[in-house]
C-alpha cells in the first residue's frame, strides 16, 4: 500500500513492559517524525529523524527510544511503558524537496493503553 | 505545542461561517498550517501558508495571516456537517527547520 502505515493501530499493555511502535513509509521522504496527542496538549514532537541513521529529540523524548536504519521505517520504542505514555501517536513525514517539501503527511495513529 | 494557542472549542449554525483563530509567537516562522482531524483518524492538511502573504483562498477556504500580531486565522464557508473535526493550526519556526509546533487544536461542532 502506497503512503504511510502505522501498527498496531490498538495496544494494551502493562506498566514496566516494552512496546514498539511500527511506521513504514512508501514514499522515500527524508524526514519522519513521531507525535503524541493528549488532551489539552495538541500534538508534541517525541523525535524526528533527518535521514537514515539521524535522530534527534523533540519536545518529550524522555522514555522514548527510536531507530532508522532504513528510509521508509522509523519504530518507536517505550524500553519500560508507563501510565503516563497512554497516548495516541501519530508518525509523519516530509519530503526534504519537491512537490512534498513542507508538508507534513501523517498515518492514522496507533492507540496506545498502558495499564 | 504551548506556544500555538487556540480555542479547545466552537459551535456553529450549518449553512454558517465558521472562523477558528490561532496564535502563534515565533515571528520568523516560514509556514503556517492548517490541519483537520475526523474522529479516529490522522490529521489531513488543508492547507498552508507561506509568511510572506496576507492571505490565501481555497474553495471554501480561506486563510488570514496577521504577521504583526502573529494571529493566523481559518474561514471556512458554508460550514457543513462534514467540517465537524478537530483543526489544528501549526508553525514551520524557519527554513532548514522541518519541525512543526501544533496548536492544541480547535473542534469544531455543527449545529444542524
């Protein structure tokens, strides 16, 4: 399927456990991106990734950990999940020029409750 | 996403204007954006703005960009049952920045 998927779309998990969260994209954009959405906070920047091997931190990364080894993927792990981290999170991604050049497309989000 | 600030909430008529105000604080920001969300599902652009126009016009759509006061703002008209979202307004801070702050979002109720 051609665009940006993200799974599980759903995800139950306890406190303490580790969880990661796929997102693969089809386009080949330089940059990807991992938001959190909670209530009153719009959307956060968790980490964002400039190309393969380069990841840098957003706004609250702590208790995140992500990887780009190749361009299309970026996970996003919780290494220990807690209360706190039952979120909705949304990866994204921008072509570095072209068409797609500032416009940020995002997946439909993956679900995470942590118990 | 503090530093973008929007109503939580708006009501409006169907058939009616509806206009959703954003503020944003950085002055050199490049882009401005406007985002929808429908319930369930990721967040769709509907359109940008580049920081040097005052205005643009889509359709329905219409975008006012107040630099001096750093207020952007989303008309959309004839306002129809299937504009019940969440809008978000975001900013691009300046070029070779590709992160966008977003707003805290805006929803949007239809009042048939």
């Amino acid at each position: 399927d051609a665009g940006i998927t993200q799974s599980p779309r759903y995800k139950i998990t306890e406190t303490g456990r580790q969880v990661t969260l796929m997102c693969h994209q089809t386009w080949s954009h330089s940059y990807m991106f991992w938001y959190r959405q909670d209530l009153g906070h719009g959307l956060r920047l968790i980490y964002y990734s400039a190309a393969a091997d380069i990841t840098d931190k957003g706004e609250v990364p702590d208790g995140y950990v992500v990887s780009r080894s190749k361009t299309e993927n970026f996970p996003l792990t919780l290494e220990s999940a807690t209360r706190s981290q039952t979120s909705v999170y949304f990866c994204a991604s921008m072509d570095a020029g072209g068409a797609g050049a500032n416009v940020l497309t995002f997946g439909a989000g993956s679900r995470l409750t942590v118990l | 996403g503090e530093d973008v600030e929007q109503s939580l909430f708006l009501s409006v008529r169907e058939g009616d204007s509806s206009v959703i105000n954003c503020t944003y604080t950085d002055s050199s920001s490049t882009y401005l954006y406007w985002y929808k969300q429908e319930p369930g599902a990721g967040l769709q652009l509907l359109t940008y703005i580049f920081s040097n126009m005052d205005m643009k016009q889509d359709q329905r759509l219409t975008v006012l960009l107040n630099k001096k006061d750093k207020h952007l703002s989303l008309r959309i008209a004839d306002t129809q049952t299937g504009d019940s979202a969440i809008y978000f307004c975001a900013e691009r801070r300046d070029f070779g920045n590709e992160k966008l702050t977003f707003g805290t979002g805006t929803r949007l109720t239809i009042i048939p």
